[in-house]
C-alpha cells in the first residue's frame, strides 16, 4: 500500500513528481536472499500491478536459470553432445559468460562451483588444485544456431552476474506498466534503479557489514545498477581461517586480496560482472580491467582495509556521530567495542514477505536507550509490534539503502555500537537487548536477553521460535 511515511520522502527527490506516490515492499526467499522493492507510481493500483510483474518476471527466469531440479538449465545440464534448442535468455546468458571469461581472463567462470564446494570443510591437496584448474578451465558448451551442446561433466551453476541480469528484466516489466514513474529492484544488496527517481545507496564497510552499521560513503543513483561482491558474508571456516566463496578459476583457490567490490553501471550485468571479477583479479589487475569501461564507477576495499576509488566515484563522504561523556567518572564503552546481534527469520517454502522486525536496547531501569531498526511499511500495522509500540517510540524513515555482499535468505546482523539515541556513549554495564517480530495477519515472536558489558569479548546462542527460528548476540571488546 501507499503510505504517508514514504510519501514524505518525495521532497527528498526533486525529480519525483508530487502526483506520485512510492509503495515499498520487502521479502524473503527470493534467490536464494531477500527483495526489496520500490515503485514510484501515479497510483496504488498501478503500483500493485507492477509489483505483480517484478515478481512474475522473476519466477519465470527462475525457472530457466536457477539451479533447481526443474529449471531449463538443470535439465539442459543432464544431457551430453546432443544440441538441444533453448530459450532466448538461457542462450543470453551463456554467451554473456563466454564474453566476460575472455574478457576476465579466466577470473570468471561457471565451473567456479566445483571449486566452491572443494573448500566448502577442508583444504583440497595441491594435486586436487591442479586437476580443478584443469577440469574447470575447458569449453563445457557450444552454441550453434539453433541451440546449445554440452560438453563436460563439470559442476556449473549461473553465479555472479546472473543475478543482475534477472533485476534488469523484472525492473524492465514494472516500467512498462502505464503510471509508473520510477522502480528500485534490490536483489540481496544487489540494485536496478529506473525511471524518474534517485536513489541514495550507502556502501557495507566489509569490516563492519551490520544493516545498520556505519558506511563506508554513499551514492547517488539513477538509470543505473550497482552490485557489490564480498567475501564477508558467505564463505567457509576451515582450522579457524575464513575462507571466501569466491573462487579463483585460474588457481582453484579461494579470492584473497579484495575483500569487497561495488560497482555503478548504466548495465546491470556489467556492473554485476565487474564486482565478482574485481574478487578474483586483485586490485592493480581490476583497475586495469576498469579501464575498458570508464562509464563505470567503482569502489575496492584490499584486505588490508585500503580503499580504491574510480576517478568517477562521487566524493561522498559519511558525516561522523558527535561523541560526548554522559558521565566521566563512568566507565564507557569504546570505538573499539560493538555488539553484533545476529537473527534469522523464519524460512517459508517459496517467497514470504518479511515481517515487521523491531530491534532496540534497554538499560537496568527498563528505559529504552537505542533504537536498533525497525523495518516496516504499513504504518497502521506498527502498533503489531507490542512491546517496541508500547513504549512509543518515534519512526524516522531512512531515505538510504545499503549496497553489500549477497546475504542468504532471511539472514540479517545489526550492530550495536554502545551510544545511546544521542550518539552519546553509554556506561558499561547490564543492558537488555529486544528483537521483535509482527507478521501482517500472522504469528508474533518477542526475543528479549540481558547481557552485561564489561570490556570482556563473549557470546550467546539465543533460543529461537515461530518467526526468528535462530539468534545469537556477539559482543566484540578490543
């Protein structure tokens, strides 16, 4: 529905006429993460029908690309040395990955999951290494012009850029729709933003990747898609060493030098395509391959922390929280010390909008003392939200989205860095944390656990339920 939190928004965006209104929608499972939507429309009605075509259009390239059972892909996969006619936008998509291997040199490659899943426990032997490379370094199809032939019996699977592709053609379907003006497709931290509207992104710190976590600059984006890469939220610990689920084809070993990647493009698979090879390539080899497209801009962060920017990247920066002493006599908390609070709502068998999910901590006295989140859209559904409602706390609308790795499916972390709502610093202590979840016309969970800060790193498993089946909170001190 329409609703007045995110009508006021359109002042922010000059661009956006009056006359429009903006319907924003959230949901899970959707590609293996979660959706977001936004569609700036002359109408509900409109906007509801292109919501319906962002969601159709996805379902149907799921059903080509994706690597369930089903899917055209799967079963074009069963078959060998026979050409077998297939759809236009399997064949699109094959040929985009023969063009972004030549022009990656490799980095990029669909066999890159055969590897993928060689590191998924152990470290494979050196001579396991050698007969990968070897075995995913190989035509694995061909493609004639009345269909496709497959070649091996390598491991595939449509990653990195595939994504990007499908966003592009479900934004493309909601423009069509007579009254809509603009359309924001956010795919797991992954954007498409079309039309006659702007949209404000920050970027992930791949330090510090909380949905709520301080960023590391933001953009503006219109016309345009960005996509990030990261090994920071997926990934394998193996003998206590993190591993990346990026894999270097070249090596069959996991990426190492950049940790993140974010790359503006007026094309959502060049941008989608660049972010993975940007992984894989290192720093100097990325620039260098950047230089082919000067339209794009992008921004790599090395895993010593140093940040790479195009010439093009906005000189943006992110405006630092005032910090004052409550009381001096009082141990604080520290820029070295934050709270990790780790939940996974509930999984439903295929796409299930979000619930409403309300995050906040309290002190000893019961008095609230930081707002965390609060993720919502209809604002009549907020008092579902019991205990966050009950202590009337005030709902900011945030005009910014974050752009970051790919998290899975209903996987979400907020941080906690120890101010209060004043950007003050709060004493250490026993505070009690509270994360809530509402579903519209469904189930309510409230889980809520006291945790005493002491400058002292430790961890809790927190028992889960109907609507968060999982949570855990991790307290960092340096």
């Amino acid at each position: 529905m329409i609703n007045s939190i995110s009508l006021s928004l359109l002042s922010l965006v000059p661009s956006v006429s009056a006359t429009n209104g903006l319907l924003t929608a959230h949901f899970e499972n959707v590609l293996g993460t979660s959706l977001d939507l936004k569609i700036i429309a002359s109408s509900e009605a409109a906007a509801n029908i292109a919501e319906s075509k962002v969601l159709a259009e996805i379902n149907r390239l799921n059903e080509i690309l994706s690597s369930r059972e089903s899917s055209e892909f799967s079963l074009w996969l069963s078959t060998r040395g026979e050409s077998l006619e297939i759809s236009y936008e399997l064949r699109e998509v094959l040929q985009h990955f023969e063009e972004w291997n030549l022009k990656t040199e490799g980095a990029l490659n669909p066999a890159s999951e055969h590897i993928a899943k060689m590191w998924a426990s152990e470290i494979p032997s050196a001579s396991d290494l050698a007969l990968a490379v070897n075995e995913v370094n190989q035509p694995h199809w061909s493609l004639d012009e009345n269909g496709a032939t497959r070649l091996t019996d390598t491991e595939l699977k449509l990653h990195s850029f595939t994504k990007s592709y499908v966003m592009e053609k479900a934004a493309a379907e909601a423009m069509k729709e007579d009254g809509v003006a603009g359309v924001v497709v956010n795919i797991g931290g992954d954007f498409v933003v079309k039309g006659d509207w702007t949209e404000k992104i920050g970027v992930s710190d791949p330090r510090n990747a909380g949905e709520n976590a301080e960023v590391l600059g933001y953009i503006q984006v219109n016309n345009q898609a960005v996509a990030t890469s990261g090994d920071y939220r997926r990934g394998s610990d193996i003998d206590g060493v993190h591993y990346s689920h990026i894999m270097d084809p070249r090596t069959a070993e996991p990426a190492s030098e950049v940790i993140s990647a974010t790359v503006a493009h007026e094309d959502a698979v060049t941008a989608g395509a660049l972010a993975t090879a940007f992984n894989v390539l290192g720093v100097v080899a990325s620039i260098d391959l950047a230089t082919q497209y000067p339209e794009a801009s992008y921004l790599i962060v090395d895993k010593e922390g140093a940040e790479y920017r195009s010439e093009n990247w906005p000189a943006t920066s992110v405006e630092k929280s005032a910090i004052s002493l409550v009381n001096i006599k009082e141990k604080l908390w520290t820029a070295g010390q934050s709270l990790d609070i780790n939940f996974e709502l509930a999984r439903f068998e295929g796409r299930a909008r979000r619930p409403f999910v309300a995050v906040w901590i309290e002190d000893e006295k019961h008095k609230p003392v930081r707002r965390i989140a609060v993720w919502y859209n209809k604002p009549r559904w907020l008092p579902d939200l019991r205990s966050w409602f009950a202590a009337k706390r005030e709902v900011e609308f945030d005009a910014a989205s974050v752009t970051g790795a790919t998290r899975g499916a209903g996987q979400y972390t907020v941080v906690w860095d120890g101010k209060n709502d004043a950007g003050e610093y709060v004493p250490l202590g026993k505070y009690t944390v509270f994360i809530e979840a509402a579903r519209e016309h469904g189930t309510y969970q409230l889980i809520k656990q006291e945790m005493k800060f002491d400058g002292k790193a430790k961890s809790q498993t927190l028992a889960g339920g109907e609507e968060m089946t999982a949570a855990s909170l991790v307290y960092k001190a340096k």
